[in-house]
C-alpha cells in the first residue's frame, strides 16, 4: 500500500496516481515518489474545495431570491384595479371602490392620478381602486354611447360614500378628484 503524499489516501502498491486525488504517487519509471505529505496544507482534494465553494454559492443564491421574492408584491397586488366581482379576494390595504352606474356603455380611468387603469363596460360596474388610504384617488367616467340615461359615479372609501356626482347629459362625463 502506498499513501498518498497530498491527501493520505492508501492506494495500491502498483498505482501510479492516487485513486482520490489523482496525484501523481509515481514517475515515468515507475520509481515510487518519496512520501511527502505537507503537514501545514489543507489536506483535501481541490476537486472537494471546488464542490465546497460552489455549494456555498448555490445556497448563497437561494438564500438571496428567497429574500428577494418574499418582498416583491404579488401579481394580484400590482394590479392598479381589479374587478370586485366576489371572484377576488380584497384586503383592507385598498380602501377605495368605484361605483359606475349606468344603463348604457360607458369609457373610465381610475385610480391613483399617477397610474390611471383603463376600463370600458356597459351597465352597472364596481371596482376596487390599487390606492392607500393616504393616496389621491382619481376618477374620469364619460358616457359612450350618447345616451339619455343618468350616470351616476360614486368614491366609497371603506364602504362609506365619500363623493358623488352625475349627469345626464348625452355627451356626459364626471370627474371626481379625492384627496384624503
């Protein structure tokens, strides 16, 4: 048995290199190499050192997008408006909803004055406004259809009605501006 000088491992008596490390135990003629094991070294494989630093990177790495994901907001909650159709699941963090209500087709944009949602429908429609309860709510119904109808547009801000306005005019259009 021959140990190896780098790593100690006992091979065989005819190996030429260390059946762990692959160092070289003989030379060219077979002439055995003198046992030399360095007692300051760290006595492990580079081939070990590699696997030992790349597993450090790859729990270094899961580590940092656990982190970075788990303070990211969801895609639910970057929406800018979602439909409150009982479908959705709302949370206190977006106390405003809009109240369309109107008997024909009508164009909107809401929410914060900075990040206006598009919407159009037809008919009565609720929303859940993407706003604190410390933002600018923002609010731009106009009819579509021309027609003769009233349209009635509502703020409710945890249920409560905070402003309302409408028209009936053919060309209708509301605007309502909210600061808290």
């Amino acid at each position: 048995m021959v140990k190896c000088p780098r790593c100690g491992y006992e091979n065989s008596s005819t190996a030429v290199y260390c059946d762990n490390c692959t160092y070289l135990l003989s030379d060219s003629d077979g002439n055995k190499i003198k046992n030399t094991k360095r007692e300051s070294s760290w006595n492990m494989s580079i081939g070990k050192k590699i696997v030992i630093v790349l597993g450090i990177i790859v729990i270094a790495f899961l580590l940092f997008s656990f982190v970075y994901n788990s303070t990211q907001p969801s895609n639910q909650d970057s929406l800018n408006i979602v439909s409150d159709d009982g479908s959705n699941h709302q949370t206190s963090s977006y106390p405003y909803k809009a109240v369309i209500q109107y008997g024909g087709s009508w164009y909107a944009e809401m929410g914060d004055p900075n990040y206006l949602v598009k919407e159009s429908g037809y008919g009565n429609k609720r929303f859940t406004l993407d706003c604190a309860a410390w933002e600018r709510v923002s609010l731009d119904v106009q009819k579509q259809d021309y027609g003769e109808g009233e349209l009635k547009v509502q703020l409710l801000r945890n249920g409560e009605v905070v402003a309302e306005n409408s028209t009936t005019q053919s060309n209708g259009r509301i605007v309502i501006n909210y600061n808290y």
